[in-house]
C-alpha cells in the first residue's frame, strides 16, 4: 500500500536534497536592520579615530604620569639633607 500524496512521512524521502540545511532560515531584510547596517558602515571611520584618539589620551596620561613622578623625586631629593649629586 502507498501512502497518501500529502502523507509528511513521504514527502522528506521524495524531496530533491538541498545545499542548504533545512534549519537555516534567513529573515528578510528589515527597515531597523538596514539602518543599522547603514549606521554602522557610515560610523566605522568615526569608531577608528575615535579609538585612535582614547589610546593616544592613554598614552598621554601615562607620559604625564611618569614626568609627575620624576618631579616628585627631584623635590624629595633636593629637600633631603646630605650631600647633593647634581
């Protein structure tokens, strides 16, 4: 005996097999996502200098942080008592 044409423990074994999966299922684009993506393709040059000026600040604070440790060191050498190594 056959099964019944619209019988769905036939119709996987008599579909023509896919490249794709059968659980991938792509969503049609939406008008948030395609302004996101817009967004982010407009913005990826203003994140890059953004980035490159946080660690350039980074890199000016640590200079600033050890010109302030030396000055820090002379003053405490030159109110020590003794001898001085000039």
């Amino acid at each position: 005996m056959q099964a019944a044409p619209g019988d769905p423990t036939t119709a996987t074994a008599t579909r023509a097999p896919s490249a794709l999966p059968s659980t991938l299922f792509v969503r049609p684009p939406t008008v948030s996502g395609a302004l996101r993506a817009l967004e982010e393709l407009l913005m990826r040059r203003g994140q890059r200098t953004a980035r490159r000026n946080a660690w350039t600040a980074v890199l000016e604070d640590r200079r600033r942080a050890r010109d302030r440790r030396e000055a820090q060191h002379l003053l405490e050498a030159a109110a020590a008592p003794g001898p001085r190594a000039t």
